[in-house]
C-alpha cells in the first residue's frame, strides 16, 4: 500500500501516532490542542495530524523536505474541505538560529 493511499485511511479513523499506531487517548498529543491555537508539523506526510488540529480549531502550517510530499498534504485536506499552508522546506533550517 502506498504511503499517501495508508494516509488517506488514516483521515478517517481514530488519530493514531507512529509506526506504532498509538492511540490518541494514550498520546494527548490533540488534548491541548485547537481553539485558535498556531501549529508548525515539521516532516508533515499525509498531514493528517494538521487536520485532526485543524478540526479541533487550530490553525497548522505544514513544512515537509520530500519534493512529493507537499502536493499529497494539500490534496488530501482539500479532499475533506480544509486548507492551510503547506510547504516545502528543510525542517532543521526552520530550528537554526538568526
């Protein structure tokens, strides 16, 4: 299965973390999350962690290295009526300092 078609799955399940699938209840990554808060995903994938903020109210930007990568983060959002910035970029440029 390809990464994007296993991302896909993911948009509509219980939010999972990992190549370990665990469970949002166990992780409390989405707990804190939302309510007009700002989210920066570095190394985005499928950006499916962005939607699940995104649905709790929180507005994600995606930043991803891999040239593929960005178009498969906006299209999937797209497909289940949201949008936020999505960009290519080194993630370890984003934490060097001035």
């Amino acid at each position: 299965m390809r990464h994007a078609d296993r991302g896909r799955e993911g948009w509509t399940a219980e939010p999972t973390f990992s190549i370990y699938d665990s469970l949002e209840v166990n992780v409390g990554l989405l707990r804190e999350s939302g309510g007009g808060r700002d989210a920066v995903r570095l190394g985005c994938g499928t950006a499916q962690v962005s939607a699940w903020l995104a649905w709790r109210g929180a507005q994600p930007v995606e930043i991803d290295a891999a040239p593929a990568q960005p178009a498969t983060a906006r299209a999937l959002p797209a497909a289940f009526g949201l949008a936020f910035p999505v960009h290519l970029g080194d993630a370890g440029a984003t934490l060097a300092p001035p």
